[in-house]
C-alpha cells in the first residue's frame, strides 16, 4: 500500500499533519491505493485571491529554507545520491537520481526534493516503488488534470514550489510506504547557459541532509570550439576544495565531486553531512572570430553572438529610485552603498542623472550632466542624504526620468550612437498618482522612444515582479529581483556591470532565403559587453551542405557586417563520437527559446485572442518536446496507466506568471516589427565569394581590384607596374627584422601606408629572410587607423578600439573608411571611395622550421593621391620615363640582361620573375619583371633607408 503526497508550502502545518493521518487512515481501510492533493495554482482558480496572498503560498517560509533536505525521512537508508549534468554547446540536461530504503519498522512518507534553476524546464520525472514504475509524459495542463482526476481516488501530484531562493525553484514529491520499501527517484531537467560577465555559470544544489554511501556529481561539457577555462568557485566549503577533480582538453571537461562517507562528515565523529549548498561551474569558450559561431545539428541550427575587442558605446542613464517609507533601513543602505560604485563606473563620455522619488518626484539634476569627477562626488552626496519616508508614485518619476532622455535628445546634447537607458531600483507597488499598473504600463509605452531602453531591479517580494517585468520587455530591457539580504549591494552592482558595457546597437541575424525557418528572436536592441546573443531556427532541405549567416549591428562609429558559414553534418558526425555529449541539444535549444519568448509574448498580448493563440503554441511545443511550463502538466503514470501523479509548474503572480525573460545579452526590440529571415547578401559578399572546396586552396577567384597593381609580397618583393612602359619592374629590400618601411606618404590626402617587417625563425643558406608581418594604413583626416596583422585586423580612431580576427567574413565602416575582411584570406580597405589597399594573409604550417606567417599588400595604380605623394610605392604614381636596352644573354640562360636608364640612372637589371598570389595563394601566378638589384638602388628616390620610420602611422620625411 502506498500514499503519494506532495506537501504545499502555504498549508499550515497543523493541516498537514492532519491531511497525512486521515490519508494514513485511509490506506489502512481501503487497502493499496492512492490519494492526492494537487499543488500549483490554476490562473482560472486564482483570479479572485489577493495577489498577495497568491504570493505568500509561492513561496518557502525561511524556516522550511534552512529545513530543506533532499531526502526526507525519519528512519531510512539512503543508498546513492547522484547528479550527472551534461552540457552541450551551452545546453544542459541534468538527471537526479537516488535511491532509498523504508529501515524502519512503520510505514512512513518518505520525500524526493530537487531545487531546479528557475530558468529550467523539467523534462521528466520516474519513480520506482517495490517493483512498481513511474514514467513520466508531458501534457496539457487541462488533459493531465482530466486524465488524474479519473484515477482520484488512486493517484497524487507531485509539484513544483517556488522557494524563496535566489536562483531556485524546488520539485517536492512525498511517497508513503510499507516498511523494507526501496524506492528510486529520478528527475530530468533542461536549460540554457546564459553567458552573464564573460562566463556560463552551472549550478547544482547539493543538500542530502544526511550520508549517502554513494554520492556523486559529474559535469560534463563538450564545447565543439574548443573551452577556454574552467573553473570551479568554493561555494560548497573549504573542506571539499580538494575533492573536486576537473579534468579538460580542447573541447571537453569533465568535473566530478565524489566525496566518500567520512569526508562527507561535519567532523570526523560527526554523524551530520557537512554537504549542503550549490555545486558551480564556471566555463567560457574559445572563439576565433567576432562574427559567432554558428552549430547546425538534428536539422536545427543554434547562431551564438559574442563579439569583444570593441570599444563600448558612450551612456546615458537616468537613475529612478525608490524612496518611499518601506526603503527605511537595510533597504536604503544597500541602494546607496551599490550606488556609490555604480556612478565611479561611469566614464566621461558618459551622461546621467538621478531620480528619487516616494509620493512626490526630486531630480538631483534636472538635465543629463556628462560624468565628471565633480559631478560624480555631488551625486554621491545627494544620494547619501536621501531619507525615505512616504508613499510610491512609480508613474511620475518614470515619465520624468523618459521626458529627461527625449529632452537631451532633442537638444542634440548626446551622441546619436550613444546608448540611452533608465534603471528603475524599487521595493514595492505604486501608491500615489497613478496606480493601476497597466495605465503605467501604458503610459511609458506611450512616451518612450525607440533607441531607449528601461530596466528594472524589484528588491525584496512586496514588489509586483511581473509588472515590473512587463514593462522592461516592452521596452527593450529586462528585469531582474533583488533580494533584501546582507549582499544586496552586491546584486545591484552586479546586475549594472552586465548593462555598463553596451559595444554594438540594433543587431540583427539573417539568412539567405528559403535555407531556414521557425527562427527565434534575430532582431536585438543593443549588445552588452560579456554576454551572448542566441538566435536558433530549423534547417531547410537543401542540395549545400554549408549555411550561412549575415549579422549586422552598430558599433561606437562603426557599421558592421559579419558573415559565419557552417558545415551542416560535421557537428551530427562529432557528437556520435563523444559519450557523454547531449546529441538533441540544438532541437531541444530550439524549442527552449522558442517556448520563452512565446511566453514573454503572451504576457503582453493585446487582445485574448491573441493570448489563446500564442497558449496553443506554447503547449503543443511543450508537449512535443516534453517541458513543463506555467501551462503544461507532468502526469507520471505506472506502466499499466491505473495510477497516477501529476507535477505541476505554478503561477506566482510577484514572479510574473509566464515570464519568458530575455534571452542572452541584448534587450529585444519588441516595438520593432519583426525581421523577415531572408538576406540577399550585399554586393562585397558576391564579390569576393570563396571559390568551391575543391579549389578552395586557391583563395578568391575574382577581387574588386583593378588589374594593373602595384604590389609587395614574400620576402619582400615589390613589384611596381608601369602603365605607359608597360613593363614590370620588380626590386627586394634588404631590411632588419623591427624596421617600419613607408610604402605610401601623401599629406595632401592624409593616408599613410606603412608595413613593419619580422624575420624567419632562423636563417637559411646563410640569409636571414623578412616579410611584413603588420601592414597599418592611416587616415589622418577622421584619424582613423587600420592596423592589420597575421592574427587580427584592428580599427582605432584614438578614443576607440575594435579588432576582428581572420577567422570570419566581415564588412566594417566608419566615416570615410571601409574594411572588407575575407575569412583567413584578405582584408581591403578603401578610403574615400577612391583609394584602396588590399593585404593578403599567408599561412604556413605551424611546425616549419624556417617560414612564418605573413601579409601580402596590392595598392591600385589607380588610387587618387595628391600630387606630393611619396613612398616606396607612392612615387611611382608618378610614372618615371624608363628606357631599357642592350638585352642580351644572362648568366643564368632563362634569365636575360638588359640596361635600364631611369631618373638619370644606368642600371644593369636581369629578366626574371616574381609572384602575385591573388589567383592562387598557395602557387602564385607568375609576374616577368626587369628587377633591379641592389634594394632597388636608382630605380627609387634616395636610398632604402631614407624611408625607415619610427611609427606604424609615422608620415615620411621629405626626401
């Protein structure tokens, strides 16, 4: 005989013990049966209940916090306890299992407990009672409610409680059995990594209550691009630092904590475990380009966007705090002490200002001030005088704190590229002014402009959270909860570190047509420093196995295009091979985000067809790919049906009952019409396509450069093409490895190119070989440099820094300057329109003794320099008269001899040849040249040395 009760937290404990004695009777009179109470609320139940009181029974009593146990029991042996997380690609599937003996003499309830991170979905959940099994299936809400209700009087809801944690929800399930019972748990649950202040952060609660001779937790990440850290922080005490063993390689880690029974102990005669807090994991992963990476997998595919080595976007924030009575205290003295290290985190090229308000509205100032160090200290010292006393008038201060931004707009007195945000830090409901939540809802809706964004910090639980999380989705932030504890200052400061960095604004992610369908979210407001943007579809069938991404977004000055192409069965081939890899991550991640935004949608539906629409929706994916959420049900039945449990997701109207949240580190653009996903690539994609893999070896089979080309490459050549001669002429440099050679000078148009040269890795046959290993071009009239290496390509204007690996296609302008990177084969810059400058990439294998890597460089004969351009190459845009004669026999029969006469000079010059590897990088095409011995002695102005420079940017001395 068995009873499964699962205990809600709001019931009174008086009531609980008496439900379990008359449930307890109840199986002694009719023999083996089930009985049931049903936890989770029923939007349609809880209408007419005080949203407070609906609060109060979400939550767990501090007390039944400190009490919690995952294994409850009063005589029972629990035999293992295990968690084992298996991420993929930032997706994680974790199970909890245990199993458990009924050792006492009496029949006795014994309990399952897990918290889950909010942000997971259950995904399953079986029981094995003497033989008996649970198996779990996901439903409709209303069908496993229809299908439990038939067995009545023989099954029990198992339920989800939220728990008054931070990042916790928790699964309780209570089974009452006969004594000798063995009874085994286990628990699925799924959810993404959000990447949060440049790591994924994993969290398992360990909290057995007492000794389990087999306990064990394994975390296993498989990273296809490889891991670039571990870590695993001491949250769980000192004296298990040395039980967790991580061990990692290129792409996979594995973290495992198995501590035995004695080092479980509180002390070494302690019969209490000493186990009890979160198990985290800290990883990040490697990434070779700005662009993202883009997995395709199971005919989905998952874009992750992170780019760094931007320079951030200047601020303009708008503080809006909350000082009404119920701030008094720790409250108000957490807020200030956050504050003080917010404002020393705002950099000159920042705007702010501060609204506090209660029942009335003050304003520190009553315009935006730049972010100096006086202004900072005067804001510091208002804040610290703040008093709170009286009511709430939410409506008023964010109207002001709008009118504030749309004024300082209008004036013209902030950068139209800047980011413009209000923070909202408050502790309750409206109580002044206006205070039905949706006319305030309303009303900012109304006012606010496109390009500004509200987030929302709720601190404690007498604040209405899905109101405050309604109103920052709606325009374009993102809301988060507070909790009034010692660390509060700690959350505030935390939560404005992942929104003070903003690098790139208005990004979106397209495909061509007709190769994806069902896309997420692919439009994002702005693009916070450390976090990620998460944009995941279905494939479509199609003869390529290659797909291909465009994104575009703004940067402080810049407008960027970037392009990643993946291999649609490479991924599929490499997780077969991995064990412990998690092979339905891009389907399952697909549908995670899908079902989240569907949510946050349905909170701000307009109309309730709109809402029964999108409800549909949610349940059908929540079925199909078996996730419980606010509107489905886990009906958990024996294997011949007769019995039944039902786990249940609540509503908590103070946490937002279908809070979708945002999804990685952009706020959406949910007042912008959606994106079609559709791109015709732009003209410098076409033109510089890659050429099929057969010949891929070759590199780019057509540029958008002119045929006739000035050019230096290997070690170094130059070869300068003379168009009214017709003839090539060709002459090496002999410099040291460090020198900063000019090759263009011309301060009538302000562009500088100049190349700085690296040596081999060691001699051979006596020479010691240079190339240009950084090729800088200048535009001294935007100030702009262009700084291109054999590992990245970085853009400076003197205030800000960005920088692009090789290892993606990507079009980048600022001002007058363009960049057009080819993926690890070439990057064009064109200034003006009218001057351009190509440097190729040369790659050599790794372990050559002797080669390195190096760059190329083709400037157009037709580039529009002033008249007083000079430089290696630069001079010969003034075409020199040459004159050459006497071709005669060489030395060496293939090679000819001849006598040049140019710029008043005789010189001997031998036939030969030098390569341009535009067609092919791996051969070259072959150039006839007349070279020039001597580093090309008499052929250019002055000697080689005359143009050695001190700097990358350096403008050459008048010859």
């Amino acid at each position: 005989m068995m009873v499964v009760l699962m205990e809600s937290s709001w019931m009174p404990g008086n009531m609980r013990r008496l439900l379990l004695l008359l449930l307890g009777l109840l199986v002694l009179q009719q023999g083996r049966c089930f009985e049931f109470v049903i936890d989770g609320e029923w939007e349609e139940e809880t209408s007419h209940l005080d949203h407070r009181e609906r609060h109060k029974r979400a939550i767990l009593t501090s007390e039944e916090q400190e009490d919690f146990e995952a294994i409850r029991g009063d005589d029972i042996t629990v035999k293992s306890y295990k968690v084992e997380s298996r991420i993929t690609s930032r997706f994680a599937h974790t199970t909890v299992r245990s199993s458990v003996v009924n050792s006492g003499s009496k029949a006795q309830s014994i309990g399952f407990n897990v918290q889950i991170p909010k942000r997971a979905f259950i995904t399953n959940f079986t029981m094995n009672v003497n033989g008996i099994t649970f198996v779990g299936s996901v439903k409709e809400k209303t069908v496993a409610r229809n299908l439990y209700a038939q067995a009545r009087a023989r099954g029990k809801a198992a339920g989800i409680v939220r728990a008054n944690s931070q990042d916790m929800e928790t699964f309780k399930t209570e089974v009452h059995v006969p004594p000798g019972s063995n009874i085994e748990f286990e628990l699925h649950y799924q959810e993404m990594m959000h990447r949060k202040l440049g790591f994924y952060e994993h969290s398992l609660y360990l909290q057995p209550g007492r000794l389990v001779p087999q306990f064990q937790a394994d975390v296993y990440i498989y990273e296809p691009k490889g891991i670039s850290m571990v870590q695993t922080p001491n949250t769980l005490g000192a004296q298990f630092t040395e039980l967790i063993r991580v061990t990692s390689s290129k792409d996979k880690a594995h973290i495992v904590f198995k501590p035995n029974i004695q080092q479980q102990r509180k002390c070494d005669n302690c019969t209490e475990s000493a186990i009890d807090g979160v198990f985290t994991v800290k990883y990040d992963v490697m990434r070779d380009s700005n662009a993202g990476e883009l997995q395709v997998s199971d005919g989905h595919f998952v874009q992750f966007f992170a780019p760094s080595n931007l320079s951030p976007l200047p601020k303009n924030i708008v503080f809006v705090i909350d000082v009404s009575g119920s701030m008094w205290g720790v409250k108000m003295k957490q807020t200030v002490e956050a504050m003080q290290a917010i404002l020393d985190d705002l950099t000159i090229d920042d705007h702010f200002s501060i609204i506090d308000f209660n029942h009335n509205v003050r304003c520190w100032s009553e315009e935006l001030v730049p972010a100096s160090s006086i202004q900072i200290a005067d804001a510091k010292k208002y804040i610290q005088n703040i008093k709170p006393n009286g009511g709430t008038n939410i409506n008023e201060a964010l109207m002001r704190a709008v009118q504030m931004l749309v004024k300082a707009s209008n004036q013209g007195l902030i950068d139209p590229r800047s980011v413009s945000m209000i923070i909202l830090v408050s502790d309750g409901d409206p109580t002044v002014g206006e205070i039905k939540l949706s006319t305030i809802q309303k009303n900012v809706k109304r006012v606010m402009r496109e390009e500004f964004s509200l987030f929302s910090l709720g601190i404690g639980f007498d604040v209405d959270y899905d109101f405050l999380e309604r109103i920052a989705m709606e325009n374009r932030g993102m809301a988060q909860r507070i909790y009034a504890n010692h660390d509060a200052a700690e959350q505030l400061r935390t939560f404005y570190s992942q929104v003070s960095s903003p690098l790139l604004r208005r990004i979106t992610v397209q495909f061509p047509e007709d190769s994806v369908s069902d896309v997420t979210q692919n439009r994002f407001d702005k693009y916070f420093s450390g976090s990620e943007l998460v944009v995941a579809g279905k494939v479509m069938p199609s003869d390529s196995n290659t797909l291909t991404s465009f994104t575009t977004a703004s940067a402080s000055r810049l407008d960027i295009t970037l392009e990643t192409e993946a291999d649609t069965t490479e991924l599929d081939a490499e997780l077969a091979k991995h064990q412990h890899s998690f092979t339905g991550f891009a389907r399952q991640m697909w549908a995670y985000i899908t079902i989240k935004q569907l949510i946050s949608e349905r909170s701000l539906a307009p109309t309730a067809a709109k809402k029964r629409k999108i409800t549909q929706r949610i349940m059908s994916l929540a079925v199909e790919h078996q996730f419980v959420t606010p509107l489905t049900a886990l009906l958990v039945e024996s294997e011949d049906a007769t019995e039944r449990l039902l786990a249940d997701s609540p509503r908590d109207p103070k946490h937002g009952c279908c809070s979708g949240g945002g999804m990685g580190g952009g706020s959406a653009s949910s007042a912008l019409a959606p994106v079609r996903v559709v791109y015709q690539p732009p003209p410098w994609v076409q033109m510089t396509t890659m050429a099929p893999p057969s010949q891929a070896e070759k590199g780019p089979e057509e540029w958008a450069l002119p045929q006739q080309i000035n050019l230096v490459d290997n070690d170094p050549h130059f070869i300068i093409h003379l168009p009214r001669s017709n003839m090539d002429v060709c002459f090496n440099i002999d410099s040291k490895p460090g020198h900063i050679l000019n090759l263009v000078s011309d301060s009538g148009t302000g562009v500088v190119v100049n190349g700085q040269l690296i040596g081999a890795k060691q001699m051979h046959k006596s020479k010691l070989s240079t190339y240009f290993g950084t090729i800088s071009v200048y535009y001294q009239p935007d100030g702009v440099s262009v700084t291109v290496s054999t590992v990245s390509i970085t853009m400076t204007d003197g205030r800000n820094n960005h920088s692009f690996t090789w290892g993606a296609t990507a079009d980048i302008t600022q001002d007058g300057v363009r960049i057009s990177i080819m993926k690890n084969s070439h990057v064009s810059i064109v200034i003006n329109n009218n001057i351009q400058v190509t440097v190729l990439l040369h790659r050599v294998w790794k372990k050559n003794p002797v080669s390195v890597d190096f760059l190329g460089i083709y400037i157009a004969n037709d580039n529009e320099y002033s008249p007083i351009v000079h430089g290696l190459i630069g001079q010969f845009s003034r075409e020199p008269e040459v004159s050459v004669y006497d071709v005669r026999e060489g030395v060496d029969p293939l090679k000819k001899e001849a006598t040049m006469e140019v710029k008043g000079n005789r010189l001997q010059v031998t036939r030969g040849w030098q390569k341009d590897y535009r067609r092919d990088r791996r051969r070259g095409s072959n150039i006839y040249c007349w070279f020039i011995h001597n580093s090309g002695k008499g052929f250019i102005d002055g000697h080689y040395t005359d143009y050695i420079v001190p700097h990358l940017n350096s403008f050459l001395q008048t010859l």
